[in-house]
C-alpha cells in the first residue's frame, strides 16, 4: 500500500506540471501591467483580476515544483490509507499527513475532502511563529497608507496531525479536545506622545475536533473579555468571527480561508490553471508602487493547477443568526494544498472582497539566516492582500513587515510554540514582556 501511495504522489507531481504547462494564454518573461491586463483575465478570479486592472504588475515565470517536507510525505503515506468521512462530513481515523492522496471529481463528498486537505497540508503541521508583522491599510486615491498596526506574533499549534515535532502525530493536551490553537497579537496602535504605543489588542482562538463544538475565542483590550461561537449574544467582539478588523482584515481569512468547516457548506466547483504567487522573490514583500502600495508588486506569478471550492456560510452556524460574508470562492492549489485565491460576496450576491496571497519556498528566509535553517525547502507566506472592491478600501498583511530590519521571523515545525503557550494568561505574559 505504501508503495501505491508513493507512485500516487509522484504521478500527481508529474501531471502537475504537464497540466501548469498547457495553459498557454501567457509564457514565462511576459508581464501583465493595467494596460494588457486582458491577458490574464481567465487566470486569476474575477476579484484579483480587478486588482490587477488597477496596477496590480504581475512577472509570469515557469512552473516550479512545492515538493512536500519529507516527514510529511511519509506520513502521508503511512497513514493515509485508513483515513474516511464520517456522515456528517467530520474527519474519521486520521493520525497525520495529507488526508486524501486520490480524490474523484464523481465523488459527492469531493468539496469535503478538499477542504480536509487544506486543512492539513504540508506547509506546516506542528507549530507556526511568524514575528514581526504588519498591518497596512489604504484608501483610494492615497499612496501612502492611512494605518499602520505592528504585530507582535501569529503563532499556531496544532494538536492533531503532527509530523515533525514530539509528541508525534497527536497531543492529546489532558484530553481537551482542541485540535488548534491559534494567537494573534499584541497589535500596536501608535498615538501621540506621551504614550507613543499601546499594545492594543490581541486574540487567542481554540478549535475542537468535535464539529459539534463552537470554537472558544478570547480577545483583549485594555483587559480580557471573551467570546464563545456557541454564545454569540455574549460577546462583545463579534468582528473576530467575520466582520472586518484593523481594515478590510478577518479572522476566517488567515492563510485564505480559517472558517469552522461545520460553519459552511462547501460545494465542488472544479479545477483549473489559475496564476499564483508561489516562488515569490521579495521577502519581506514589497507594497506596489504602480496602484499606490494597495497590493504587492511586481512579483512572479506562475501556472498552478488549482480546485475551486464556494464555500457557503450557514445561517444557523457560529456567526449569529446573518454571517456577514454570505460566500467565499476559494482556490486551492493542487499540489502544496494552500490557497491561492478568494473572492467573497455579500448577501446580495455581489463581489465584496478579494484575497491575494503571496508564498515563497526555500530552506531559509535570507541567505545569512542562522537561527531558522531547515534541511528542505518550506513555503513562507509573505503577505496577503484583502481589498473590499466596493469601497476601494485595501489591507495588506505583511508577513513579516518591511520595516523591520531583515532577520529571522518565520519558525516552521521548531516546537517554538507549545499547547502551553498559546493560553490567555501565557498570552496576556508575553504581551506585557514583549512590549
């Protein structure tokens, strides 16, 4: 079975780029500017093309391989086999590495399987640290942006589906049940003198394996308060569940899409070749200087081989009674399992808001790294770009900020974050210390 699972992956691979190679609307050495943006409006979604029709310059390369981590592949391999879904479409017996090596578009449960293969996919398994990040936000017809919130840290542990780092392939955490955790802060808000900075806000999120169990969110300012999904009409923090923070931002957009599945209906909307930044050169990103630093530019963009998934946000589901994203369209990269892409509409049905998001790989962050040096190449998220393309309105997460002097930020599968970490007390300490 191991050997199947092994030609499984490497055939993928190769398709792959036989497929990246077939779309030939553009050829590596073109660039797309406002003036020919034409060229690639079949290549990206409707949202990030509007991006690009305002300045957004994209340099076309060849299609490069994101070979997966080699513990992850074997874990993949080991464990894939057993893995199912439950009737209610929860994950069933999985331990660790990619959940669905084969997947049929016949299949009625494909748009489930998609998303449990983004959910665990290769970029990181065990524990995330991205320090020293930045929120820009613009507004139209300004080149300068109108805010700038430095973040202290996004860090995430990961409960289940560990490769790397000890305890290998779960944490059973006293039996807690969480699956992740996820911490965001401390968010600095820059005033006048005397008090130059404060740090502002900061947010802890705990998700459960059981899809029947809403996820705990703490958030601070000033003090602690708390929400819980499962009592929305307690809190008092309901942007952490949809709604826009610090800009156009949202928590369920991270990394493209961090929604509770048991949130959405998702449904199967195919595949096809869609552009997208993988082996982007700048890190830290660059603001664009053709569109007034609203996106990222120019960058290198290459063919990818993506699924296309709407995901649907219900009504009775952790957001109250109206979600205020109706549905999101994401684009799913085939190979690395990370999306690419998202357009998200609002109830009317009408194009709201638009993600782009910008990955690197390679083994280091800067050729003089010392302290974060991997024995193989991992993908680095370099910024994301959420515009609201009704009010002209652009945020720009940078991973990490460019006004920051060059060193290491990113910490990929170290143990740097523990479950004992990402809690509100050990939170609430290091935001206190960091500052």
């Amino acid at each position: 079975m191991n050997r199947a699972l092994s030609f499984a992956i490497a055939t993928i691979v190769i398709l792959y780029g036989v497929a990246g190679a077939s779309a030939a609307a553009v050829k590596p050495g073109d660039v797309i500017t406002r003036e020919n943006a034409s060229e690639v409006a079949g290549l990206v979604s409707p949202g990030n093309y509007g991006l690009v029709r305002q300045g957004m310059e994209m340099k076309i390369v060849p299609t490069r391989d994101y070979e997966w981590p080699p513990p992850y592949k074997s874990s993949t391999e080991q464990y894939s086999p057993q893995v199912r879904l439950g009737p209610n479409g929860e994950l069933q017996n999985y331990r660790a590495g990619l959940p669905f090596i084969v997947l049929d578009s016949n299949d009625p449960k494909i748009a489930q399987k998609i998303m449990w293969n983004f959910q665990f996919g290769p970029s990181y398994t065990d524990d995330l640290d991205s320090q020293d990040d930045a929120i820009a936000s613009y507004a139209p017809g300004r080149s300068t942006p109108w805010s700038v919130y430095p973040v202290g840290q996004l860090a995430v542990y990961r409960n289940i589906g560990r490769a790397e780092v000890a305890p290998i392939t779960s944490d059973d955490d006293a039996g807690s049940g969480i699956m992740q955790r996820v911490a965001l802060g401390p968010i600095i808000v820059p005033i006048e003198p005397p008090f130059w900075q404060l740090p502002w806000d900061f947010m802890v999120r705990y998700r459960y394996s059981d899809p029947q169990r809403g996820d705990l969110v703490w958030s601070g300012l000033s003090t602690w308060g708390w929400w819980d999904e499962e009592h929305p009409g307690m809190g008092p923090t309901s942007y952490l569940v949809g709604t826009s923070f610090f800009g156009n931002l949202d928590m369920d957009s991270l990394f493209g899409f961090a929604g509770r599945f048991a949130d959405y209906d998702f449904k199967y909307l195919g595949e096809k070749e869609m552009l997208a930044v993988v082996h982007a050169t700048n890190l830290p990103a660059r603001s664009c200087a053709a569109d007034g630093g609203r996106t990222i530019c120019p960058e290198n963009w290459e063919l990818r081989h993506v699924y296309v998934i709407e995901a649907d946000a219900r009504r009775n589901g952790g957001f109250g009674d109206i979600p205020p994203i109706a549905r999101r369209i994401l684009y799913i990269d085939s190979q690395g399992w990370f999306v690419t892409a998202s357009d998200q509409y609002d109830h009317g049905g009408n194009l709201w808001k638009t993600l782009a998001i910008f990955n690197t790989v390679r083994d280091r962050e800067y050729p003089d790294s010392k302290t974060a040096v991997y024995s193989f190449n991992r993908l680095f998220q370099t910024a994301m770009v959420d515009e609201d393309v009704q009010s002209g309105y652009s945020t720009i997460l940078f991973t990490p900020s460019p006004d920051r002097p060059p060193h290491d930020t990113w910490f990929i599968n170290q143990g740097v974050i523990s479950s004992h970490w990402i809690i509100p007390n050990r939170f609430t300490t290091y935001r206190a210390y960091f500052y």
